[in-house]
C-alpha cells in the first residue's frame, strides 16, 4: 500500500523480500521498478537464500553501479528490515548483542531514499495468527523490538526527521511513524488490543495524537487487495486545491500515467476549468511525483503548461522526489521558456515559492 506508480524502490533482506510476491500477486509490477543491492533493476526480486536474482529483471548491472544510483538519489522508496528501534525512530538492524552481523548496504540506501517503510514483526519471537480477519496475538516468551535503547544506531531518526525524511514502521499488529517529538502510533490492527498487545511490549511510550486508526481490513483477508485499481484511480477531478487565504493553488498529478492524447487533453481541461473557477491570478504548486508522461506526448504538455501558466498563474513551483522527472521535465519546460524551478519535495518547493512572494512584495 506504501508502493507508488512510476516509481524506482529497493528491497531489503527479509520481511521486505515479500512486497515482491505482494506487488506480484497484486498486478502491479508493471507500473514500478523494483530493485536489489546486488544489481537486479525492475522484474520480479527472489528471497531468501536467491536473494539478489530476479525473474525477468530490465537489467542485472554491477553491484557498485547500483549503489552510485543509490548514493545520487534515485530511490523514490526503499522498504528496509527492522531488529530493534527506539522511541527516537533510530533503527539497529547491524548488532544483536555480542554478535555483529553488519549494515551491509543498508546505511547508504537509508540515508539517500526519498521515502522509507521498515518492516519487521513486533516482537522477536511473538506468535500470531489470523482469525475471521482479526490478529491474534500470543506473545509467550516473545523479546521486545521496540527498546528505551537500541544496541547499535544503523539508522538515526532524530537525523532524518531533521531533515524532512517521511519514514513509516510496519510491522503484523501496529505502524508507526516518524515525527520530531519521536515515533507515532498512527494504526493497529483489528483484533489487536492496544494496551496488552502494543503498550505493554514496548520499552517506551510512543507518541498517541489520537485513536490509532485500524489497519487497512483488506490485508488480513486472503482475497487480492486490488491495489492496482488504489493506484491508479484518484479521479482527475479530485487532483486540485485552493487556499484562498494564502492565495495557493494546489494540482496533485502524483501517480499519473499519461500516454495518449485523449489523457492530456482531460487534464488540461480540467486544470484550465479549475483555475478558471477562482477568478484571480494564483501562486501555484504542482506535485510531480511518480509521474509518467509519454515521450512523444512531451511537447504538447509543456504548451499546456506553459499556456497555464500564462493566464493563471503569479508563480508557480514544482516538486517531485525522482531526480529523472526533474531533469527530463526541467529540460522540455526550458524548451518553452517556461521556467521549471523544480524541486525534491512539497516543503523545499513551498520555501521557494514563498520567498517568491516576498521579494515580489
């Protein structure tokens, strides 16, 4: 549910090997690319001991070269494994007591994704089972994953919320996720109770804002999920925003493919009646992410673009975590001296536009 169309993720060792066969038996494999440290691109990554093999892969490339691709950025997402955390969201995935088994490349691809999911059971040695779509728990003599302190920093979370990292923590019967003030419990899963099941096997209280949601139902029932149709189905006409205090136009493209004229032409219509409809010039932010635009379709969207900008727009920013969109768009949107002033996120595009305002006023 964390994938994203268009898309390039890392997986892990161990529970991450599984969004493979997920995403598989989803029928979603063709609208990302999936990726191994030893070199696999795209296609279908094995598990356990075939780790770093895949079915039909787009390309099997050097070790080193994948992790210049790692280390440049081009992760969108990398889903990780998870031995111990602490209350900071700090990750030990390296030392298990006296025995050091090693990062391997897990610090270069934590450090240098755009998006992380760690994923590992709650605890070590609990037991669980599934029952009429509810998770049933029995600990026994299950140790604790999330400790006051864990044994060796793999990953630092006051770091990578200082720096704006969006970082979730999935395991079997809660998720988490990554704030200043520390790890948030955001969701539990149905059957699970909060208290005996979470709190009380936790070194550590987390951050509760509220009523944790429930996990999604679909993933605790045998059926397919149907993720492919949550992928692709935001309607165009739900895609757009308008903070009339702040003046702020906001269109959410996220996620589209857009491969034939009929496409285009919905979207441009749709972004013409909708700016059209706030009768004043807009400052204006456009999220890109994981957005695929067919080459030979490239030259009729930045006239698009650029005839938008022309009649709406008093600025406009744009934002996407792929380092490929942001230079393949940035160059077409130049071609029709259109300024692209793209960047690596939502808040960096914000500051920019902000600062736009400024000096204009």
């Amino acid at each position: 549910m964390e994938l994203r169309p268009n898309s390039v993720v890392n997986l892990g060792v161990g529970i991450p090997e599984g969004v493979a066969n997920v995403a598989h038996e989803e029928h979603v494999l063709g609208y990302l690319t999936l990726t191994a440290e030893p070199g696999v691109i795209g296609g279908l990554p094995a598990g356990g001991l075939d780790f770093g093999a895949a079915l039909n892969p787009h390309a099997v490339i050097e070790e080193s070269a994948q992790f210049d691709f790692y280390d440049g950025g081009g992760l969108d997402a990398a889903f990780l494994g998870l031995a111990q955390c602490d209350r900071d969201g700090t990750v030990n995935v390296s030392r298990f007591g006296p025995r050091l088994a090693g990062a391997g490349g897990f610090i270069d691809i934590s450090q240098n994704a755009q998006r992380l999911v760690f994923m590992g059971t709650f605890a070590s040695r609990s037991r669980t089972r599934i029952e009429d779509g509810r998770l049933l728990v029995a600990d026994g003599n299950a140790q604790p994953k999330f400790v006051p302190a864990v044994d060796q920093r793999s990953f630092s979370g006051p770091h990578a919320a200082a720096r704006g990292q969006p970082v979730l923590y999935v395991t079997e019967r809660c998720v988490f996720r990554l704030t200043a003030e520390g790890l948030e419990l955001t969701e539990i899963a149905p059957g699970v109770d909060l208290e005996r099941d979470v709190l009380a096997r936790m070194g550590f209280a987390p951050v509760i804002r509220r009523q944790p949601n429930l996990m999604d139902l679909r993933i605790f029932q045998p059926a397919v999920m149907d993720l492919r149709h949550d992928m692709l189905s935001i309607p165009i006409e739900n895609r757009f925003s308008y903070d009339e205090a702040e003046n702020l136009f906001f269109v959410n493209l996220e996620g589209l493919s857009v491969t034939t004229a009929a496409q285009l032409e919905r979207i441009r219509a749709a972004t013409d009646e909708h700016a059209a409809a706030i009768g004043r010039r807009v400052y204006a932010i456009v999220n890109y992410d994981n957005v695929y635009i067919a080459p030979d379709l490239m030259d009729r969207y930045s006239e698009a673009v650029r005839s938008i900008a022309e009649r709406y727009y008093l600025g406009v920013t744009r934002y996407t975590t792929s380092s490929f969109t942001r230079l393949k768009l940035g160059h077409v949107l130049q071609s029709r001296d259109v300024a692209p002033h793209i960047h690596e996120s939502r808040r960096k595009a914000a500051a920019w536009l902000a600062h736009q305002r400024t000096s204009q006023a």
